[in-house]
C-alpha cells in the first residue's frame, strides 16, 4: 500500500509528473523526509491528516508551507514543472508520508483515524474518495489490531510455573564430645561415701556421701540418689552440648523459598489484573450507560440540556477507556447518547454553534481545561479541541477562518449523537500524541487513573 500512494493520485490524473520517473522519486524522498517528520514529533500528526483531506486548504497553511520547503530541499527547481503552489502534489506527499508513519508508529495511527472519520465524510475529495478509502481502511486495522488486544478477555489466563532452584543433597556431618569414664569415676566414688581409693590404692576423702549404707541406709539413699543424678545430668549436657550440625543451611533454604512464592505470586496476580481489565472496563461502561450519571459533574445527565450532557458523555467516556478503543466503542458512545429520554437523534446543529455551546457552558469547565493541557491555541489547520480549549481564538475568527482552521465549513450539520463522537475521537486523537510525545503534564484522566 505505501509505495502506490503517489501512483494512485498520477492515475488518476490528480498530479502530474510528465512522466518523469526522477521527479516521481523525488516526490517519494520528500514523502520519506516529512514521515521521519512525524515520528519525530507526532503532534504534526492531525494537522498533516486534516490538511491532506482538504483539497482547498490555503496555500499559506503552516503545514503547506512546511510540505513545500521540504520539496524544496529534494528539488529546488519543481516550480519549472508545477504552476503556482501545487497544493494537490503537498497533499499527496502528506498521505504517503502518512501512510509510512503509521505502518511504524500507532500514534500516529489514531490520529490519522480518528481525523479522517470526522472529517472525511464532509470533505470535497474532487474524485480522491476512493484513494482516501482504501488509505482508511487499512490505517484502521492496524489500529482495530492494537485496540482489540487491549480490550481482550481471555478464555484462559497462562500463569509461568513456579522458578526455584531446589538445594542440592547436602553432605550433613554430625561432630560429637565424648564423655571420659576418669571424669565421671572420682563424682561416682563421692555419691558412694566418705572414703574411696586413688589409682595408687590410697585411701582418700571423696568431700561427698558422708554416709555408708551399712550404717545410715536411708540417709545414705538419699545422698547417693541426689549426688549420682546430678553427675549423670552433667555428664549428659556436655555431650549433648557438643553436638554441632555442619553442611545445612536451613535458614537460608527457606528464605529463598520464601522469595521465589512471593515472585510467582505477584507474576500471578499481574497476569489476572491484566486479563481482567477488559471485562471491567466492559462493566464499567454498562454501568455508566444504564445511570445515566457522570462522575465529573456529580450530576445526572437528565438534569442538562442535551447539548451539554451529549459533550459531557463523551468527555467521561473518555476518562474511563484506554487511548486505543475498538470502533464499538464508539457505536457505544452514540447509543447512551440517545438514550437520553429528551434526545432527538435527529435533530441537526452547524458544527460551529455545537462549538460555541461547548464554550460557554459552565458544566464543561473540565473538558475545555483538559483541551487547554493537551491541544495548542490554532496558528493554521488542526482539531477543534485547540478552539475549544483556546477560547479566545473563537470569538476572533470569521466563517471564513473557521472553515481554514478546522477544515469543516462552519455550517456543517451535526446530530448531537455525531458531535460526541467527534469529541471522544478529537479526545483520544490529542491524548495519545500528548503520551507519546511527553509535552504535557499529567490531565484529569491520568489523575482520575491514579486514585
């Protein structure tokens, strides 16, 4: 698909090289330089999608200007073959290079996907529908890929086995203390009596049993009893007391046991969490759906008008799901909106009027915050969430402007169901270049994730 971008807007006769193959090559370098471009800082993703879809933008946008100075560093003389600013040539590198970006970078993806299904259906393609179809199609699969696995409940949830290094046999060795019968002879002679024989065969005084049993029995039991007990019990803990273990580290043993249980278990329960999150975020939403309540205004969205509350759900929405999201979710976002009992899903607002009632009311106080932190105030083309996130751009610009900065005429008609999925899609489009390009601080979805 990436190589035929440009061949396809040459067969169709929508820009013209004269059939030159070098020019076609340096078409395609320049294509290859804008999309390093876009992965390099993907929050040119949007402005470059929306000023490809548009074969009337200015030729003064930013983003034409900064098409043309890179044709210029691949070709300095391409005003010989093109007449004026070749606004259709731009636009086609632009797709191609963001063909190429989005084949390496998710990002980039979204936002590709998320401005072609906004815009695209009100864009004037003078006979590049089909080419911007196919384009759509397959950016959307790469993205439909990326969200379904996220989204994902498995039937089964694979746990690692169990990693632990069981001690070799051990080599125990057991060291004994020997009990000497000349150290317990001399304590058994004192238990016996008052007198006793040396090795020599002298009499001596054993200073222990002053008693014989010939001549005080029951005297003489008594002392014998206690004596004797007292130097067999002594004899007993010195040997016991000499007893060592060697070669068995028990303690250490356990520890490591004890280490690999509590790894395995932490692996165990991140895999369950994560296998999880899909079918709570499911029950999430349903629950969301069937109150009818958004948790940022603390109110329920049959106390505000529709217009409001349709711009609040998709807000809320978006604070709940992850930046990649099946199109179902989408499907979803529209079924609670009309299932507002006071929603007509007929009824159609110009796309500028939704605009303006985003501004000013008090209830979206969050969401135009949140459009501040993630959207830059407009200088030329760009998502409608940089108007309402800057204000004061809105009341200085006239239909004119309007239509040069977002790429829509300001009196599209919209459904109040179309205009929150045009909201949750802008949302998740700036969310994930934000992420990914790590320029702004944390936003009310990430603080509302973190508690």
């Amino acid at each position: 698909m990436r190589e035929d971008v440009l061949l396809r807007f040459l067969g169709k006769g929508l820009i013209d090289v004269r059939g030159d193959d070098d020019k076609l090559g340096r078409l395609r370098r320049t294509a290859v330089d804008l999309s390093g471009v876009l992965r390099e800082t993907p929050v040119k993703a949007t402005p470059f999608a929306l000023v490809a879809f548009d074969p009337h933008v200015p030729a003064t946008d930013p983003t034409i200007v900064q098409v043309e100075d890179a044709l210029r560093n691949r070709w300095e003389t391409y005003v010989n073959t093109f007449s004026g600013t070749p606004v259709t040539v731009l636009r086609a590198m632009l797709l191609d290079a963001l063909v190429r970006a989005c084949e390496q970078d998710d990002v980039v993806a979204v936002a590709f996907v998320a401005s072609a299904r906004n815009v695209l259906p009100f864009a004037e393609a003078n006979g590049e529908q089909e080419i911007w179809a196919e384009t759509l199609v397959e950016i959307e699969r790469r993205v439909e890929r990326r969200a379904e696995r996220e989204w994902a409940t498995p039937a089964s949830i694979p746990i690692p086995d169990l990693e632990f290094d069981s001690p070799s046999a051990a080599e125990i060795r057991i060291r004994t203390q020997k009990t000497q019968a000349a150290t317990l002879s001399p304590k058994f002679g004192a238990a016996a009596g008052p007198q006793s024989i040396d090795p020599n065969g002298s009499q001596i005084d054993t200073e222990g049993n002053p008693y014989w049993p010939q001549n005080n029995a029951v005297h003489w039991t008594h002392e014998f009893g206690t004596r004797a007990a007292q130097t067999v019990a002594e004899a007993i803990n010195r040997a016991v007391g000499g007893l060592s273990l060697e070669g068995f580290d028990l303690p250490g043993i356990i520890g490591e046991m004890t280490t690999a249980f509590t790894g395995h278990l932490t692996t165990t329960l991140e895999a369950v969490s994560r296998a999880t999150a899909g079918l709570q975020r499911r029950t999430n939403l349903l629950w969301w759906k069937e109150a009818l309540f958004s948790t940022s205004a603390g109110v329920s969205y049959r106390e505000m008008s529709t217009s409001d509350a349709a711009v609040l759900m998709a807000f809320d929405m978006y604070r709940q799901i992850p930046t990649f999201s099946p199109l179902s979710v989408a499907a979803f976002l529209r079924e609670t909106v009309i299932a507002l009992p006071t929603m007509d899903q007929e009824q159609e607002m110009p796309i500028r009027e939704l605009v303006q009632l985003t501004l000013d009311a008090g209830v979206l106080d969050d969401l135009r915050t949140e459009a501040r932190e993630l959207v830059a105030a407009p200088e030329g083309r760009g998502s409608i969430l940089g108007l309402i996130g800057h204000s004061e751009a809105v009341s200085q610009i006239d239909d004119g402007r309007f239509r040069d900065l977002v790429g829509v005429r300001p009196d599209t008609m919209l459904t109040l169901p179309d205009w929150s999925v045009w909201m949750l899609r802008e949302l998740q489009a700036a969310q994930a270049i934000a992420d990914s390009s790590g320029r702004r601080g944390p936003t009310s979805r990430d603080r509302t994730s973190s508690e």
